[in-house]
C-alpha cells in the first residue's frame, strides 16, 4: 500500500510511521486521518512487526493540529462526523495489540496532543510543546482530548490545559505524567528504537497480553479487572515462550522465545 501523506518503514520488528507533511507542520486533514488509518491496519495485520514508532518529520513538529482550512468548513451536523472521524482513527490506534511509542518532536497540539495521547508510551524531545488549544478557535477537542488527557494527567490539570489552551513544555509533561521521559533535541527516535527494541526482546505473547490488560483499566472496576488479568495470566501460562522463559531463567541462560 503507497502512502501520501505518511511513511510506513519497518526492520528488525519495528515498524515505523512518519507523519511526512512537514510544511504543514504534519497537520492532520481528512487524507492523513485516513492513510494513518490504513497503515495502523496494516502494521495490525502484518508479521513482520510487534511494536510501533509512531513520529512526525521533522524537527519542529510531531503534529501541531488539525487542518484548520479543513476544520473551518464544518458546521453542528459535518462536525460531529469530523470528530467520529477521528475517534475512529485515534481509537483504532489505542486498541492496537502491538505496543505504539509516540516520539514527539516539537508541537503537538490539538489533534496532535490527541494523536500522541492515543499511543501507548510518549517519549518527548525537550522541545517538544503539548496544548489543547481549541478554545482559541472557539470549539472544543474532539478527537479524544477531554476524555483521554483527563485520564492521563488528572481532571484539573486536563481542566487547566484545555479551557486556557495555553501549551506545556516537555518538562512539565513528564512532571504531570503527559510523557514517560524527556531526552535531548535530535535524540527522540534513537529513545524510541531503544526502547521498542527493548519490548521485541521480550516474550511477545505476554506483551500482547500485559497490552491487552492494562486497555481495560478505563473501563473497568478493581474487581473485574484483577478477574481480567488473571485470565490473561492463565492464557500466558499455556504458552511456549512462558516454558522457554522460566527454563531460561532456571538455566542462567538467556531465553530464547519463538513468539507463540
């Protein structure tokens, strides 16, 4: 499949995504929602990868919104479609089963904060800029952003961000748990391909499944969720990476897991 307005790569089980209009500081419009859809599809589908790299080109922008041109024409009915739209791409990424890594390099704001909320892990650059800034613009986030950043960095931090639009720089994200860390400028991917080599490493069964447990923290209570993940421990225990992982570790040798 050929993208436009992305670049799809994958080696060594990494598979990475670029968000590639860098003149338009990687804005998400319609086209780049929909190809951002396909290539997730893709990764989704595909053996070749087991953790994904999602980033912007570029060094000044990861995505530093929605396409306003495109955002400007809707009215109340278009807009709620827009947002579905949206949803629809962002949630996709969100229940992805392979682990998805944000490498934010500089803006992401609005739909690019989404963007990266939607993702499983957040590495910033220290240039990197998060805001919610659609009150500016007289309309409200719609692609995620006051549900999932209220549950990231707690209501009144999420309250602060999106009713002022005002933007955070990396080191206070990381301080309200927006990103898991902060490296310097020019060294985000080089974190992220670390780190993704570091989960492919590991038993890819139990990744999956650990993914798998910790999507339904938002939606469920204590109870069920400790019943969750006690099924998802018992489906661990039936596979060969989990009796090649504890004869390894048996052994004093390091493991060597197949995958299944």
């Amino acid at each position: 499949m050929e993208f436009t307005n992305i670049q799809l790569e994958t080696a060594d089980r990494i598979a990475v995504i670029t968000l590639n209009r860098p003149d338009k500081l990687n804005a998400l419009n319609h086209d780049t929602l929909t190809e951002l859809r396909d290539a997730f599809q893709q990764v989704e589908n595909s053996g070749d990868a087991d953790v994904v790299i999602l980033t912007g080109a570029g060094e000044k922008a990861f995505v530093a919104g929605t396409d306003i041109k495109e955002l400007a024409g809707q009215d109340a009915v278009s807009g709620q479609r827009f947002a579905l739209f949206g949803q629809e791409v962002f949630n996709a990424i969100e229940q992805c089963t392979k682990p998805v890594i944000a490498a934010v390099n500089g803006f992401a704001l609005g739909g690019g904060c989404e963007l990266a909320l939607s993702c499983h892990i957040r590495i910033a650059s220290e240039n990197a800029k998060f805001g919610q800034p659609e009150v500016s613009l007289g309309v409200i986030p719609g692609y995620g952003g006051t549900q999932r950043l209220a549950r990231v960095v707690g209501p009144g931090m999420a309250a602060e961000m999106i009713l002022t639009g005002n933007m955070i720089d990396a080191a206070e994200a990381q301080r309200v748990g927006l990103v898991n860390r902060v490296v310097p400028r020019g060294e985000v991917m080089t974190s992220a391909r670390e780190m993704a080599a570091t989960i492919v490493s590991k038993g890819q069964p139990a990744v999956r499944l650990a993914l798998q447990a910790l999507r339904c923290v938002p939606q469920m209570g204590l109870r069920e969720g400790l019943a969750t993940e006690a099924a998802l421990f018992g489906i661990a225990c039936g596979t060969e990476d989990f009796k090649e992982g504890t004869a390894a570790f048996l052994e004093k040798r390091a493991p060597s897991f197949s995958g299944v």
